[in-house]
C-alpha cells in the first residue's frame, strides 16, 4: 500500500511541474513533531516524522497542495511485557493561502494506521487500517524557502479516532520554468 502512495504522490508530482502555470509551483521537505491530544494521547507519546509537499501555483497568493508523510508514535504504557507502536502515512489534498509571510492550509484526505504490538507471551503482530482524516495547518514563511507551521489533524472510524497537534519546520524548493 505504501509503494502506491508512493507512486501516485510521484506521477502527480512531476506532471504537475512540468505544467507552465501562474504563480510558484514548488517541492516542500521537512520535520514534523506531533503531541497526541485526547484518548490518543492518554496511550501515546509524542511523535516524530517527515513530510514531502507538492505545492502548486494558483494565482498569486495560493497553491494547491499535496501532502504525504510517516509519523511514528510509542505507547505510554509501563507495562513490561507489553509494547506497541503506531504509524500514520497521510495523503492529504489542501490549499495554502498566503498572507505576505502569514499562510493557512485546510487540508483534506485519508491516512493509513499502521499498528505493531508485542507481548512477552505471545509474540508481536501488525495490523493496518485507514481513515478519512482533516487538518488545518498555519504557518510562516522565511527568506520564501525555509517555513515554520503548526497544525491540527484529526480522524478515524466509528469506536476510534485519532487527534493531534502538530510543529513542523521545511524547506521549499522552488520549480521555476528556464528562462528562455
């Protein structure tokens, strides 16, 4: 499942770069530090990921953007026979509107949970599960390539769901066309 994000996220990427376009077509990278909030808190620790960005140009001002990544979070727990990890890899379809430096991000899209847990007594096993999921992200960007953004992500099925807070800190690399 991860291959076909992959390769999905890569096809639209560079075909949408190769399009002559008004505004700044653009590829992000960078950090992300998660802080699970409500139930998924009570059971998780602070995450720790990365991120890529497609981001592009609408206008002056905007940018539509496509967004995947990996966050990896352990369990709270103290139990010690038991352990357990939670993994989620985010496609997400958003639009950045900038204010000068200022941006906002709503972002929509689905994300996969990945799940390990290990016992002392009977092994270790994974299970994997998908939901709809939303954000909204408000940053600031430096010098036009370095940024810094906070966010909020929420989503799940029926019987759980999945809330957290979220710093991030990239860089953009612009995709502008050759001069002829």
């Amino acid at each position: 499942m991860k291959r076909v994000y992959f390769a999905v996220f890569a096809i639209i990427l560079f075909s949408a770069a190769g399009l002559a376009q008004k505004g700044n077509n653009a590829i992000g990278a960078g950090g992300d530090l998660s802080f699970p909030i409500g139930d998924f808190g009570d059971h998780f620790k602070t995450g720790f990921g990365v991120y890529v960005k497609g981001m592009f140009g609408v206008g002056k001002a905007g940018q539509v953007t496509l967004t995947s990544g990996y966050s990896g979070f352990k369990e709270r727990g103290t139990w010690d026979d038991y352990t357990a990890t939670v993994n989620i890899i985010p496609l997400f379809l958003g639009y950045r509107h900038y204010f000068n430096s200022l941006f906002v991000e709503p972002q929509l899209g689905y994300a996969v949970y990945g799940s390990k847990y290990s016992t002392f007594e009977d092994g270790s096993w994974t299970e994997s599960d998908g939901a709809f999921n939303a954000a909204a992200t408000i940053g600031y960007l430096f010098s036009k390539q370095l940024e810094v953004s906070a966010r909020y992500q929420t989503g799940g099925k029926q019987g759980w769901n999945v809330n957290l807070f979220g710093l991030r800190a990239g860089y953009n690399f612009s995709l502008k066309p050759a001069k002829k």
